[in-house]
C-alpha cells in the first residue's frame, strides 16, 4: 500500500470512530437493500461512502479501482430506478410541511 494510503488509513483508525461508523453503515445499507426496504434511503447513506472509496483509490491507491467503481456504478443504477423518490428532495425550492 502506498505510504499516503497507509497514512489516511491509519487516521482513520486512530480516530476510534470513522471505521467502525463505516463499517456499521455498510451493514445496515446491505441489509436494508437485500430486504428490499428504504431503498432510497440505503442509497443516501452509501453514496457517500462509495465516493470516498473511489476517490481513495484514484488518488492514493490506484491499484483495486475497479471494485469500488463497479459497486459506484450499481449505486448509479439503482439511484436511477428510484429517481422519483429522490426527486423532490432535488427541487429547486420547497415548501415546509
């Protein structure tokens, strides 16, 4: 692993939280999208995520790009055949209701 990959890495477990937030993310959105339940918002937490594993890998780690843009790629997918519950949450001005 690349010194920089090693070093973010590193801070991360360091900081006693962020990986095991992840991680808990990660379980609870793969749950949620096997039982076919809050779909959309299983989409909003991991997106999130993903850009960052791909990002990590573009930029400090290229080699294993491809599984995270593969995975990236199925989150488009999917965004995109629940486009209507996003939707209002991608309106320009909304009312409180």
């Amino acid at each position: 692993m690349p010194e920089a990959a090693a070093a973010f890495i590193g801070a991360l477990m360091k900081s006693g939280y962020m990986m095991p937030l992840v991680s808990g993310t990660q379980v609870l959105v793969g749950a949620l999208l096997l039982m076919n339940r809050f779909v959309p918002l299983a989409l909003a937490l991991i997106t999130p995520i993903l850009v960052g594993i791909v990002t990590f890998h573009i930029f400090l780690a290229p080699v294993g790009t491809a599984p995270g843009v593969i995975l990236f790629l199925m989150d488009l997918y999917l965004a995109w055949a629940y486009r209507s519950a996003f939707r209002p949450m991608l309106a320009p001005r909304v009312q409180p209701g």
